[in-house]
C-alpha cells in the first residue's frame, strides 16, 4: 500500500474500509441496529434474549457468590450411589474403571478429542477431584478418579494408533472394542452384584440412572431391528403385529408404561421392580426405534435391494450385509435423540416408582433439616450430571455422523 | 423364499406371541395379592417390606449416607425385629402419597408405615386395615410472631400457604367456609409452601402441627415465627396392613401396643435385658414372654412366639425411647401432646392439653 501522492487519483476505498474509518460510536450504533434491531421483530428476540442472559447470568452469580455446596459434599453418598451398601463401595469404582477406558478407545477408534472436548474433560475432571476430595473422601477416591480418567486416555490413546483406513488391524481393533462395549454392561452388573455384592433393590442414586439408560437403549436397539424389518414385512401377520405393537407402546405416556411395571407386569415377570422397570424402558425405547429404522429401510433405494439379489444374496443376507448398515446408519441421528430422551426420562422414575434415582434422592438430601434451603444447589447439581452424560453422547454421535459421512450424500 | 422369510421373522414372532401370552397368564405363585398369610411370606422371605417416607425429617428420612431414620422407620425394625429376630432385616420402599395404597394392596410392602391419616373412606373404600396409631397430631397454624392472629377467627381475608392436592387443603376450605370467612389459599409443594411463608408471600401457614413445628425448630430465626395452639382436624397416623389379614395385623399391632404398654410399665430398650431375666411383676413377664416366679410363660395365642415384643424391644427400645430418638430430634416436644401416655401428670398441662397414649393391656 503505497501513501497517496498530491495529485495522484483518489483512491477510492471499499465499503468496509470507508466504515471502519468512522469514528468508533457510529460504527457500534450501527452494528448494534443492523444486527440486534434490524426490524420490531427482531427487537422483540433480542430482548428476550437480553432478559435471558440476564438470568443465566444471574443464577451464575448466586451459585458462585451465594451458593452453599455442602449439600452436596455431605450427601455425595446418597446422591451417587444412596442405598449401595458402603463396605462395598469398591465395586463401583472397579465399574467406572471398567467402563471408562472403553469410552476412550471409542472415541479414538470411531472420534477424535478436540480441543474443546479436552476443555470440557477438564472441567468434569477438576469438578470430579473437588468432590471426591471433599470432606471426609480421603485418598481413596482421589486415587480412583485419577486412575480412571488415566484409563480413559489409555484407552483413547491406543485406540489412536489404529489407522483410520479400513484394513485388517482396523477391523480387529473395531471388532475387539465393540464386542467390549456390548459386554460392558453385564459385566458391570456383575463387578456389582457377584459373589456377595448388591442385590438390584440396593441400586439407587445417580448410579440408577447409569444402569438403567444403558439398558433400556441397548434393549430397546435390540427389540427394534426386528420390529422394524417386521413392519416393512409383506407377510400381512407380521407386519400387524409389528405395528400394533409400535402403535400401543408409541400412544401412551413412559408415566402410564411405569405404572405398568409397578402394577401388572408383577405378575409376569418374577423378580424385583428394577428388572421390569428395564423391560419396560426397553420396550418403550424399541418402539420410538423401531419407526427411526423403518425411516432408515424407506429412504434406501430399491436398487440397492435388487442389486444384492442380482448377485445372489439370499434374503436374509441381503438385510445383512446391504440394507440393515446403511438403513442403521441413516438412521443414527434419530436413535441417539431417542437416547437422549430416555435418558433424561429415568429422572421420572422416582415420581411413580418406589425406586430412588438421583432426583428422588436429591429430594430425600433437600429434606434434610440442615439443608432445607439448599435446594437449588441440589437441583442445579442434578441438572449439571444429567447435562453431562447427555453432552458427551451428543458429541459421541456428532462425531459419529461426520466420521461415518451421514448427510453428504 | 417363503422358508427363509418365515425363518427370519421367527424370532419376531415368537417374541410377540410369548409376551401375549405372559400378559394372559396369571401365575400369582408368590401369593403376595391382597389378604393371604404375609406373616408367613415375610417369614419366608426372611425381609420385612416396610412401606416408609423418604423426605421427612423426624419421621422417615434417608440420610446423607443413604441410610433410612425416622419415627415410622423405627417402627419398621421394631417389626422385623419381632418377626425375624433382627432388626437390620427390612428393606424400606420409599411410598409416595399417590402410590401408598396400591404398593400396599399389590403385595409390594407388607406393612405402610409413612405418616398416614386413618380415615374413615381409607379403612372402607381401599383394601386397607389400621393398626394402633403411633402418632397423633392434627391440622395447625404457623404465623410470623408479629402478626396479630391467634386463630382462625382472626383470618378473614388471610393469604393462607397450604400443601396441594392434600386432606389438608380440604380441611381449610372446609374450616374457612364453615366460619363465613373468605380467604386466598396460596398453593404448592411441601417445600415450596415454607418458603412463601418465610418470604411473606402468605400470612399463615398451615399444614400438620407437628410437621410445622419441626419444620420451624429448623429455620433460621424460629423465634420469628409462632405455631398456634388451634387444631383444626384429627390425623391419627398408623401403620396400614392389607384387609383381612388378621394374624400378620394382629402382629403388627402388639408390637405397637406392646412398645406403649412397654413404656408405661417402665421397661426401656435400656434395661429390657436385665426385665427379661429378672421380671419386677406378672404384667412385665407376660410382655417380655418369660416366666414369673417359677410359673409358665404365657402363650397368647400368636403366630409368633410369645418373646416377638422382648425382640421389639431391644431393638429399638419402647415408644418414648423411639420418640426421644426422633421426633423429639426435630424439636416435637411430647409433654403434654396427645402423644404422652395417658398416665401423664397433667397438672402442669394447659387446660385441655395432655396425653392421651393408652394401650389395651397385654394379657
């Protein structure tokens, strides 16, 4: 950029640059009515916007200034695990330890940690340090954390390792680490309940919930694939039945579906309450799944149907190998909202059920006479918890659809 | 292929068909549904199901290490300790006030022990039976100490805090209706009616007269606020058994009975022991199940045998010893309640007040 010269053409600038000469306060009077009040309309969201922060702003300053969190210090016990029994408290963290070095390797195998996952991973690990620091916790659970968070990234670490192209290691590595997740959750049950452990009526707390939406999504997965090729079925019987089924569990509420198990599925299926509050979450979830696959098998083209027959695939094979892996994987975005949704929803369960998840027992902490006027603390803890593992599945599953390349075609 | 698409939806339709199936059948083999024999099933199962509360301090709480606590909870191990000769041997299934009755009737807890009001349509219209009340307290009134009233007569157009969707929203508008007063009740969640009552949003607050007072021992400034004296319903809260179950309620009962009749003969969890090997009287030894002075023991004629109170009572002491250890914790005074025996001194009561606990005599 050379000065102008006297007499020299002058120089006429673009748009931009003549605005960015103006002084400072027009410049800020005209973004602000260019972008946050361009029309009334407008200047009603923002508004509303404004009064918004306002108020996220402000509860953010009660909980830092004037927020009291010895509630939940004091009953991390009862919010986590309640009626666990405590000289066994060991099994749980052999569970996390269990759990948490396969939900590394599978964001290495199938994701990647970005910088603001390593963010967020820090903050829930320095809030997880605080609590299990905290009060009378010890070194014990200190030790735990760290080495499960170490797992974590053990697992993330090798599973980086792993070329991304499609090859013989990628698959082993694949397979090995699906098989793993897909037997995390009985072996969980069983690091909890074997050999003189929990019996399912002493599950309660946060640790409800963690058990509980697993089953029901991995339930529900199972139950759906079926019921979705059955609906698309030509056999006039199976695809009633299906339907019928989808429909009587779609029409009425998950409250009403808890009810049952609480009330008439007790005669069906011996064993406890938790057993049937699974099923039912299960076959609820199934239902919501089921349709999101037959959305799935509807937008394959019928060519890829007859392609596979036209190289001899039989039926079954063709849904194999052809249509169930793309119809599934359409269909992921969906499945993990449903996910999401169930997950979310176990925080129902102590409203109709005499089980105690973390809300039902962020209540029993709340009534505590010495707590009684901490309960937006206690609330908002159970808020964060919920927040937490629902963000990691929707960070897991975007990942997902951008590794699998869902939607760019 | 037909075969191989038949195949394939086999497993869809065997699934179909055994759930049809299992929801028509009616294997009720725990025998568990309504009436029956539940002194032998908890026997059997070796696990009393105690029906409880889960969020009121005093009377049935879980505590920050996930234990439960309370006066109702007491009375659970009281029970468990009777029948199955240890009192660790209950689970408590917290009920809620919606699904109380039906847990009951649907055999999931054997006994409901959660604050429960003995009403007259509950005893008749569900499949419900009372046992002795453990605790009587009735319909009161919390005010800020400044305010000018000191009843009901002086809250015409009042601003009145009252817990939804309970007897005792039906009983104020009752109350108020029978006075000729009109009044602007101010509704909600337990919780939430305390704290428009401490912010001012209403003038009174009414709810259990026991549950206010203990609710008001704990806040901040208790000293600003006043509980009056006025009562304005009975609730008599008792352990409810399923109907016609009359060796498991006779059970459930006596211990009840035998913890009050404990108390007024003296005998405490603290010296039952020494009650039991040494007994000052024929009426302690019948209780306590052992032989007086050489003679036999007593058979009363229970399903269990005749020591179930003794084992009661080492458990969890006698009725003022689980009171002490509860209620009173919360700042419920028993002197001169309805909750005091009746053999309660009463000179020093005010006019009207006094115990009233009286149990029918174990023999």
């Amino acid at each position: 950029m050379t000065e102008p010269v006297a007499g020299a053409r002058k120089v006429v600038l673009p748009p931009h640059r003549v605005r960015a000469q103006r002084p400072l306060g027009t410049r800020a009077r005209e973004w602000t009515r260019e972008n946050l009040f361009p029309s009334p309309a407008q200047a009603v969201v923002t508004l509303l916007a404004l009064a918004f922060a306002t108020a996220i702003v402000a509860l953010a300053v009660y909980l830092v200034l004037a927020a009291e969190w010895r509630v939940i210090t004091v009953n991390r016990w009862l919010l986590f695990a309640g009626g666990f029994p405590q000289d066994q408290e060991w099994r749980l963290w052999v569970s996390v330890a269990l759990v948490f070095p396969l939900i590394g390797a599978a964001f290495g195998l199938w994701a990647s940690l970005g910088r603001r996952d390593l963010l967020f991973m820090a903050l829930a690990a320095g809030f997880l340090f605080f609590l299990a620091r905290h009060g009378d916790a010890g070194w014990a659970s200190t030790v735990w954390v760290a080495g499960s968070l170490a797992l974590f990234f053990a697992g993330y670490l090798v599973c980086r390792l792993v070329p991304r192209e499609p090859g013989r290691a990628r698959s082993i590595a694949t397979w090995t680490a699906g098989g793993a997740l897909a037997l995390a959750l009985p072996a969980v049950l069983a690091v909890l309940m074997a050999a003189g452990g929990a019996r399912t009526n002493e599950f309660s707390g946060f640790m409800m919930n963690l058990i509980l939406a697993p089953v029901g999504i991995a339930g529900g997965l199972l139950l759906a694939i079926p019921l979705a090729v059955g609906r698309a079925s030509s056999l006039r019987a199976v695809s009633w039945t299906c339907t019928a089924y989808i429909e009587l569990i779609r029409g009425a509420p998950l409250i009403g579906w808890l009810f049952v198990a609480l009330f008439i599925l007790e005669d069906v299926i011996a064993g406890d309450l938790i057993v049937r509050t699974m099923v039912v979450l299960a076959v609820f979830t199934s239902a919501y799944i089921a349709e999101y696959i037959r959305g799935g098998l509807q937008a394959l083209p019928h060519g890829q149907t007859e392609a596979a027959q036209a190289v001899g695939l039989g039926r079954t094979r063709t849904l194999q190998l052809v249509v169930l892996p793309q119809a599934l994987r359409i269909s992921i975005p969906p499945i993990v909202g449903q996910a999401i949704s169930l997950w979310k929803d176990t925080a129902l369960i102590s409203a109709i059920l005499p089980l105690r998840e973390l809300v039902g027992n962020s209540k029993a902490a709340i009534a505590q006479p010495e707590f009684i006027e901490n309960r937006i603390e206690v609330y908002v803890f159970a808020a964060v918890l919920f927040w937490i593992v629902a963000f990691v599945m929707s960070r897991v599953s975007q990942r997902m659809e951008r590794s699998l390349g869902i939607g760019e075609r | 292929m037909a075969r191989t698409r038949i195949g394939l939806f086999a497993v869809a339709i065997m699934a179909m068909v055994a759930m049809v199936a299992v929801a028509c059948g009616d294997d009720n083999d725990d025998g568990e549904g309504g009436g029956g024999n539940t002194l032998q099933t908890v026997i059997d199962r070796g696990e009393l199901l105690c029906g409880v509360k889960d969020s009121q301090a005093g009377f049935g709480i879980v505590g920050a290490d996930g234990i439960f606590s309370g006066f109702d909870v007491e009375f659970c191990k009281g029970i468990a300790a009777a029948v199955l000769d240890d009192a660790s041997k209950v689970r408590f299934v917290p009920a809620s006030a919606a699904n109380r009755f039906e847990l009951l009737s649907s055999g999931q807890i054997d006994v409901l022990i959660r604050t429960t009001t003995v009403t007259a349509e509950r005893d008749a219209g569900r499949a419900v039976d009372f046992a002795q009340t453990t605790f009587y307290t009735g319909q009161g009134f919390a005010v800020h100490a400044d305010s000018g009233f000191n009843s009901t007569a002086d809250m015409e157009g009042a601003t009145i805090c009252v817990q939804s969707g309970t007897t005792t929203e039906q009983n104020l508008d009752d109350h108020f209706n029978e006075l000729g007063f009109a009044y602007t009740p101010l509704g909600g969640e337990d919780q939430d009616t305390q704290e428009a009552f401490v912010a001012r949003r209403c003038e009174v607050w009414t709810a259990d007269q026991s549950n206010l007072a203990s609710r008001i021992s704990q806040l901040e400034n208790p000293s600003q606020y006043r509980v009056l004296g006025q009562i304005i319903s009975k609730e008599p809260l008792a352990p409810g058994v399923r109907d016609n179950d009359s060796e498991w309620k006779d059970v459930v009962n006596w211990v009840v009975y035998g913890l009050i009749n404990a108390e007024e003969l003296g005998v405490t969890g603290a010296n039952v022991g020494a009650m039991a090997s040494n007994p000052p009287n024929a009426a302690v030894a019948r209780l306590l199940g052992v032989a007086f002075q050489g003679g036999e023991v007593a058979n009363l004629g229970f399903d269990v045998d005749p020591q179930f109170v003794q084992r009661a009572l080492r458990a969890v002491g006698n009725y003022g010893d689980i009171y002490e250890r509860t209620v009173a914790e919360v700042g419920i005074d028993r002197a001169c309640t309805l909750n005091a025996l009746y053999t309660e001194d009463k000179r020093s009561c005010p006019p009207g007040s006094g115990g009233i606990l009286y149990a029918p005599p174990y023999r």
